[in-house]
C-alpha cells in the first residue's frame, strides 16, 4: 500500500500572510454583510409598512397615515440611503473576496483563490452559529432595557460581532492555508 507524498509545512511566511489578509478579508466581509443585510431588511419592511399605509389611506383614516409620515420624513431620501447601504455593503463583501485572492496570491499562497473560498465558507458558517450564541444575550437585554439599551446593547453587539469575525477570519484562512499547501 501507496501512501499519498507528504506535504510541506506551511512556511511562516504563508502562515502570516494567511492570517492577516483572513483576519481583513473576513472583517471587511461582515462589515460588507451587515450594511447589505441590515438595508434589505429595513427597504423590506419599509415596503411592507408602506403597503399598510395605502391600505389605512384608502379606509380613509389619514389622521394615522399623516402623522406617521410626517415623524418618519421623506420617503425616497430613507430609499436612497438604504439603497446606497446596500451597494457599499456589496462593495465591500466583492473587495474582501477579490483582495484576499489576490493579496495571496501575491505572496506566493498556495491555491489562493481556493484558500480564499474555503476559509470564506467555514468562517461563515461558523460565524453564524456563534452569530446566534452571541446574539441570543444582547437580544434579552435589549428587550429589557428599552430604548438607550438597545443602542448600547446593539453597538456592544456589533463591535463584539466584528472582534469575532476578525478572530474567525485570522483562524480560518491560516486552517485553509494549511489544508491547501503544496505536496512535496
């Protein structure tokens, strides 16, 4: 019986390149993420609410419609922001995807693309389902501190969601840098 060649350790040269274009990569892809995913989610209901809106104008009860819109503001300027949100989030999530390839690449990264979209994969899973385990804390205290908790509470989230991405992306570009390398 064949054993398959061995392969080479990853040099330490691969090993920091790896880590710290994954710890960028993977940072700016969940900051590409939460602007993308947050102005989806709010043009959405926002749509929704509009419909809402029309349906309570037609039954003729504008007293509501009017002093909702005029607390919420104009409409298209809120569109155009989200809109906005959005393509810099795409932006973002097309930069950390293409910067990681090339950067790897650059420093002579085994298979980068392949690094790149392997660490990209686990790291969003993983990201996820700690996503959740982090979340579920910060979403209680928010709902039990209204109101300047949910800033707080939600800006403690967001930044320690970023650390997390930041650590995830360091670990996982290195484990695919890893998995990847040359055979001897």
């Amino acid at each position: 019986m064949t054993l398959p060649p061995m392969r080479a350790p990853l040099s330490a040269e691969h090993k920091h390149a790896a880590t710290r274009i994954g710890a960028l990569a993977y940072g700016l892809w969940y900051l590409g993420w939460q602007l993308f995913s947050t102005g989806f989610v709010v043009l959405v209901v926002g749509l929704l609410l509009g419909g809402v809106f029309g349906i309570v104008e037609a039954a003729d009860a504008a007293p509501l419609l009017s002093t909702t819109l005029d607390y919420i503001g104009d409409p298209g300027l809120w569109v155009g922001l989200l809109v906005a949100a959005m393509l810099v989030g795409v932006v973002l999530l097309g930069v950390a995807v293409y910067s990681s390839g090339r950067r790897l690449a650059a420093r002579g990264v085994v298979r980068p693309w392949g690094v790149t979209w392997a660490a990209l994969g686990a790291s969003v899973v993983t990201g996820t389902v700690v996503g959740w385990i982090v979340g579920i804390p910060f979403s209680l205290l928010k709902w039990l501190i209204p109101g300047v908790g949910t800033v707080v509470f939600g800006s403690i989230e967001f930044l320690l969601g970023l650390a997390t991405a930041v650590t995830l992306g360091w670990f996982a570009w290195w484990w695919m840098a890893h998995l990847l390398r040359a055979r001897q």
